[in-house]
C-alpha cells in the first residue's frame, strides 16, 4: 500500500494559523480584562479625614443597594471590617432607607476614633461586594489632613506646604504647577503681578484667618489663571474676591464664593464651581464669560434705576447662550452663559435652609425697579440706608410677599434666607424666619416672634432688641479687617435664644459686646421674689416687686465663653445660683433651689 504524504508547508501553516489564533484571543481577552477593570460597576470617589471624630470617611458611586459580606483589602491585604481590638469598623454613612453616599472608618463603641487602631494612613483599599464584584483600587494618603492612627507604616507628605499668607507683587509671576500645593492662610495677588496654577491641586485651609473665609484676592491689574487645576478647602470656606482678571479652564473647583465687582474679569471654560453648600458667582460689576460650565449659584445686582420684571424663575437651568441683559436690560455689567448649568436648589446633603448658596441669589439697589413673582429664589439682599421701616410675614419655603420701595415680591419662595444690609436705620422685623442681618452704624434692629439664621455686625455701634427672638447656625462678630469690618461695639437687648451651633460656629475677634440680660426670680413654689440680691461680676442688682432686675455684662473675644457665676441672696441666705456666659437665654429663670 503506498502511504500518502504530507506536505510539511501544511503542517506549518497550520501551526501558524493555530499560534496567530491563540494570539488573538489571548489578546482579546486581555483588551477584555483590562476594560472590565476600567469599567467598574462601584467606583471610589473620595477618601478624606475627619479632624473633629478622628475618622475616616470613603465616598462611593453609585452605593450599593444592599450591605453586607463584603471583604475590604488594604494594600492587597483583606482587612476585618467587624472591629475587635485593634481593628477598624466599617459601616455605612447613613441607613440604607436613607441613601448612605459612602463608608465610616471608625472603631467600637461606635463610632469612636482610629487613634488606637492599625489602619494605615496612606496606601490603597479595594472592596470586593457581593453581586458588584470589586471596586477599583483608590490610593490614599491622609498624613496632610491630620490623620494620626495606630499604623506603624510611615506615610511621607506629598503635598508642599506653605504656613503663612502668600502675598504676590510687582510684576511677579509665580508658577504653581504639577504639585499638590497646602496653602494655609489668603493669597493676595496685587499690582501687576501674576498666578498660575497648572495640573496641580490647591488646597486652601485658614491659617490665623479669624473668618470662617478663607480669601484669594485679585486686585486691578493682577491675574490668576487656572488650568487643569482643583481648588479646594480643607477647613472653612474658599472664596475668591476679583477685581483683576481671572481665566479658569478644565478646573473643577470648590469655591464656595466668587465675587466679580467692578473693572473685573473672569473667562470659565470647561469648568465647575460647586462646593458642597456653595460655589455662587456673584456678578455685581466687570465682564463675565462662561462656557460648557458648572455653578452652584448665581447672584445678580440689579442697580440703581435699573428694572427688573420676572415671573416663573426656577433653579436648575441649563443655559445654551444667555445674556444678563435680557432680564436686567440696564445692567452696568456683562455676563454671558454658554452651555452652562446653575444647580437646582433641591435642598439634599447638607443644603438645607439658611446661609447656603444655590439657586437663584439678587441683589437688590434701593433705586431699582423690581417685580419678581411666582418665583423659587435662595436669597433676595436688600439694603437699608437712613430708612425707618418695618417687614412682617418673611418666611422660607413658603410663599412670601414683601414691598418697600419700588421693589415688590409676590408669591416668592425664598429657599434660603432673607437678608438685610441695615445702616444707620431704624428697622422692625416681625413674625419672620430665617433672617440674615449685617448692621452697621448707629441702627437699631427689632426682631419680634423672629428668627435669625446669619449676624455679620459690621461697624455697628447700635442696638439689637429682641422680642422672643432665636439665633441659629452662623455669626462673626469680628473688627480690625480692612475687608470685613473694621470695628464692632453694640449691646444686645430683650429675650433671645441662642442654637448651641452658633456656641460652635460664632467667629469672634476684636470686637465689644454688651449683653443685657433681665432676670426673674422664683421661690420654689413659683412665686415671684421681690427683694433679692443678685450679685455677679462683683456687682449687685435688687429684684423689685415684679421679681424682676437687670444687668449687663461686657463681653470680647477672651470673656464670651467664659462662665461666670450669678448669685441670689435672700437676706443672710444664698438661694440659687447659675452659670451665665454670652450665650445665655434670656430672661435667666432662676428658681429657689
């Protein structure tokens, strides 16, 4: 039998073929996995310290539905997220009805702080979750922010810090560029001089600032540009002050407050401004240019005899091309908004009612002509100068009408706060909520059954009357800044609750305040006791036949938190005694003990 033969050509372009095959699929599969890791389904976004709880908090998009059985791996390594000594304790930031955002890294009692626990500071985590896989691997490092565990591993600083005030002048030009840049206190950029932050990150944090506030001033004739750059805070408030020129492109930012006033300019394009209660462009004078870009508010002056008629105005808008002047056709100002979204004021996280900012904001000159209806705004500013007046019935969230002047709202829903610039006046506020005041001069404000959200005295040297009155969440009484407020000395009259928040939030420095406080005195039947000694700050008061008497105390940024003790004496007998600061409720109560 003859055998047949086999061409070896065949053999090998058989082979060949077989090798190129496995090649592509085994290329294929690669392109296949390296996709599958590019695209995962939870993503972590965000990984930060808390300074106050000594925690550790992980953003995740989207949260999952559902919790429980997943394994996190910390530098490669699966860490227990079930606590036992020395381990950390993983939980949701918020019940899942609630719609948590991210995770808590804390320790037990829940949730106490990571000081005794052996979680790094630094390094990468991964969390593999039942029904979603793993999510990406986010590298961390939290040794800037203060975080301080009982990890052995050393974690280097990879940010530069300056410490002090940066102030640039002349014609100076200074480059910030490919770094992450820790600027502790204000820039002020002045002259003709110049910065640049470029593919860097610029975190901004107080420094010996004593406002909430911390500043990036631009002067007439300075610049700042910004590109491919964050800016963002590490504790307080960024904000921005221009009155040179600014460029930002392809930046996502944080700032919480941008002001353009007059002979100023600003060019976004490709970028955000939104900060977590903020990110308002306030547009009072300059030009103005926005371009496939993202605020968080927007606040509009309206000038002296300039008109100002609108009615159905939302929050949430995207804007193809709009000019200012189509709803304020006398605006002494330019701003133009190309393919650019403002938020909706939709009150989520910690956007609630108060000094936020989103939405809609106007400011409002006296002089102007104004009608506004129907309409959903965070804010309306007014200003009172040399005015005797009186306003009722200001509520938030509700339909709300006011008139003064030739300016009238009606049917407006103010989401955030009303606020009034009150100089030398008289001025009555009844039955209204969420108010936000900056006296100055020698004006005297009346707040009755009202109740205030936000107090910036500036140069106020009058009086504050309260009438069953509450202040919540914010205030700075503070003097000897050229930007603020350069003196503060006023007294507080009448009966006023004060929020424990603002005990936290109150920012005070340089400045005088008296408080009067009226006390009624009580045996322990309830009867009022006419005659009593109330002794306090080495002085001494007589209760008259009411059981009534006052006294005043004076108060500066070294006292206010100060306790001081109030003695009542009936004869030879102590009958009672409280502990009285700043923040005291009046009338002070005090019963017989």
């Amino acid at each position: 039998m003859k055998r047949k033969r086999i061409s070896y050509f065949k053999y090998f372009s058989l082979f060949f073929i077989i090798i190129v095959l496995v090649l592509i699929n085994g290329y294929s599969r690669t392109s296949l996995t390296s996709s599958a890791l590019d695209s995962f389904t939870i993503k972590i976004t965000d990984m930060f310290w808390d300074s106050d709880m000594k925690i550790i908090g992980i953003t995740l998009d989207p949260f999952p539905s559902t919790w429980g059985n997943w394994i996190m791996y910390v530098d490669g390594e699966e860490v227990s997220m079930e606590g036992g000594h020395g381990n950390p304790v993983v939980r949701p930031n918020a019940p899942l009805e609630e719609s948590p955002t991210g995770l808590i890294v804390g320790a037990l009692p829940w949730v106490s702080p990571l000081t005794e626990v052996n979680f790094p500071c630094c390094g990468n985590i991964q969390f593999d979750i039942p029904g979603e896989g793993l999510t990406d691997k986010y590298e961390f490092n939290l040794v800037d922010f203060g975080c301080k565990t009982a990890s052995e591993k050393e974690c280097t600083s990879d940010w530069i810090n300056h410490n002090e005030e940066l102030v640039i002048g002349g014609t100076e030009t200074k480059i910030i560029e490919n770094v992450k840049y820790f600027q502790k206190g204000h820039i002020y950029i002045n002259d003709q001089a110049k910065l640049i932050i470029k593919n860097s990150q610029l975190r901004m944090g107080q420094g010996s600032a004593p406002t909430v506030h911390v500043y990036i001033f631009v002067e007439p004739g300075a610049s700042l540009e910004v590109e491919n750059s964050s800016i963002f805070p590490d504790t307080g408030l960024v904000c921005v002050m221009n009155r040179g020129t600014v460029s930002m492109t392809d930046s996502p930012t944080s700032i919480h407050y941008f002001d353009m006033s007059e002979g100023a300019q600003l060019t976004m394009i490709n970028s955000e401004m939104v900060f977590t209660i903020g990110g308002l462009l306030q547009v009072t004078g300059g030009d103005t240019t926005l371009i496939d870009s993202t605020i968080g508010a927007l606040g509009l002056k309206v000038p002296a005899g300039a008109h100002l008629d609108i009615s159905g105005l939302e929050s949430g808008v995207y804007f193809e091309s709009w000019d200012v002047h189509e709803i304020i056709p006398e605006a002494d100002y330019n701003l133009v908004l190309e393919r650019t979204h403002i938020l909706k004021d939709d009150f989520t996280g910690e956007l609630e009612h108060g000094p936020y900012e989103r939405g809609w904001l106007f400011f409002l000159d006296p002089d102007a002509h104004v009608r506004i209806s129907n309409s959903e705004l965070r804010k309306v500013f007014l200003d009172l100068i040399n005015e005797d007046v009186e306003f009722k019935n200001l509520m938030v969230g509700i339909p709300s009408s006011l008139k003064y002047r030739d300016i009238i709202l009606r049917d407006v829903v103010i989401m955030g706060q009303w606020p009034f610039t009150i100089e030398d006046s008289n001025v009555i506020i009844k039955n209204s909520d969420y108010l936000f005041l900056q006296p100055s001069g020698q004006s005297t404000v009346t707040l009755i059954n009202s109740h205030m959200c936000e107090f910036i005295p500036r140069n106020f040297f009058g009086t504050m009357i309260f009438e069953n009155g509450l202040w919540t969440i914010a205030g700075e009484i503070i003097g000897g800044l050229t930007y603020h407020s350069m003196e503060n000395d006023f007294t507080i009259k009448g009966s006023l609750k004060i929020g424990e928040e603002v005990r936290k939030n109150l920012r005070w420095e340089d400045a005088r305040v008296t408080r009067e406080y009226d006390v009624i005195i009580k045996d322990k039947d309830a009867n009022l006791v006419k005659g009593a000694l109330i002794k306090i700050n080495s002085k001494t008061f007589v209760s008259d036949d009411t059981g009534q008497a006052k006294f005043s105390l004076v108060f500066d940024e070294f006292n206010y938190i100060e306790l001081k003790n109030l003695e009542v004496w009936k004869g030879e007998n102590l009958i009672a005694q409280k502990k009285i600061d700043f923040f005291t409720e009046t009338p002070v109560i005090i019963i017989e003990d």
